[in-house]
C-alpha cells in the first residue's frame, strides 16, 4: 500500500548526517543517510551496537532532529516544524515500543494502555473501551487487570505493543522489540508484528539480530553512520 496522495514515498531521508560535539572534537553518528519506505512497508533497520541505529530511530521519531539534510513524513518537512508540532507526531502518528517495555509499575495492563490516550484528551470511557480491544487484539483479554510484575517479558511486551497502537498511529517504531525476550517469546512477538504489518501497518524496526530482522520483508544495515540496502552478512 503506498501514499498516492503527493506521488512521493509516505517516508523519506535524504542526506541526514548528525553529529554531535565529544569534548572539544564534532563527531559524526549519521552520515549521509538515505532511506525512503511506502505505506505499509515493513522494514528491519539492522546493525551493531554504536552503529548509530540508535540515533537514527531518535530521527525517525521526532525524539531529535538531523544536523542537515530533509527529512519528509507525509508530506512534511520534519525540519521545519516547530516543537509543539513534532510532540504532536510523536503522539498521535508514531507508536514506540521499547526493548525495556517502559510500563509504569502501579498501572495495570488497561492503565498503561490508556496513558497515550489520557494525553490525547479521550474522554474516560472511550479511553477503557480503546485499551480493551487493543489489548484483545494482542491476545491479553485474560490480563486487563494484572499489574507489570504479574505478566511475563512476552506479555509485558504485548502491553506496550497495544499500548503503541492506541492512539491508531500511522507508523509503529520498534527499538530492539525482542531484546530482553527468550528465542521462543521473541518469535511470537515477531508474529505478531508480522500480522500487524499484514493489516496495513507501517513497521520500522531496529535490530542487531539478523534472525530477527529477517521478519521484515526489507532489510537495511547501518554500520558506522552509513546506510545501505541489504548488507546482513556484513552486520
């Protein structure tokens, strides 16, 4: 599915570079990077620790904005927008989901999921009857009311995924989404994303596992600041 509406990809990097002052030297992270995705693309982002896919899926989410270069997300320059337009992408239009799953602790598995939606201004029922069918859709009916400490690392993760799709965002953004889960946890978590990809869902993921990145029908490695298409033996 691509966006038809401008005849340009729904998401594209041109020339980012970003760089950051180290003591007295400016080091480069990103350099040059180049990445365009349709609507409905599910893309793995592969790469070692301190390759700068870290600082790149901060890009990506408007967490922090390139040194130079265009960054265009439908149709806007990402550059040009003002701080209280870039909070409001992040909230309604990107849902991040976190290797440490960043649960709050006192808040049940409904609780967490009806933050985005507190922030968003839904009114209290709306926000319960919104929490409860993602959290359907991610096979935790049986789990509304357990607290953090009471679920496993897979159902904890399946949380923060339910509680990323509640605002309906157009792209969901994963940063080492399998990371603190074991092999079998991970792949069902991998399924999961895969069905949602199959829905219609905009994925980008951010890896170092190459078995795992192979979920996604399209793989990018980054090494050292660089971006390139394919290139997993090499990662």
């Amino acid at each position: 599915m691509q966006d038809t509406s401008s005849g340009r990809p729904y998401f594209e990097m041109t020339d980012i570079c970003k760089a950051y002052w180290m003591g007295d030297e400016w080091q480069p992270v990103l350099r040059d990077v180049c990445l365009s995705i349709q609507e409905g693309e599910f893309i793995s982002v592969l790469g070692p620790s301190g390759s700068g896919k870290s600082t790149l899926m901060n890009i990506i989410g408007c967490l922090d904005t390139a040194t130079s270069g265009e960054y265009i997300l439908h149709g806007r320059r990402i550059q040009d927008l003002e701080p209280n337009e870039l909070a409001a992408i992040r909230n309604k239009e990107i849902g991040f989901v976190f290797q440490s799953f960043q649960l709050l602790p006192r808040l049940n598995a409904l609780g967490n999921v009806e933050l985005p939606l507190v922030y968003a201004g839904m009114s209290p029922h709306k926000r319960w009857i919104r929490a409860e069918e993602m959290l359907n859709r991610v096979g935790l009916t049986e789990k509304l009311y357990h607290l953090p400490n009471q679920l496993s690392g897979g159902q904890q993760q399946r949380v923060a995924i339910a509680r990323a799709l509640a605002t309906n965002p157009t792209i969901l953004l994963a940063d080492e989404p399998t990371g603190a889960l074991d092999q079998a946890t991970g792949k069902q978590v991998m399924g999961l994303f895969r069905e949602l990809n199959a829905e219609g869902r905009t994925i980008i993921m951010i890896t170092h596992d190459r078995s795992i990145a192979q979920n996604a029908s399209r793989v990018v490695t980054i090494l050292d600041g660089r971006l390139s298409e394919g290139g997993m033996e090499d990662a």
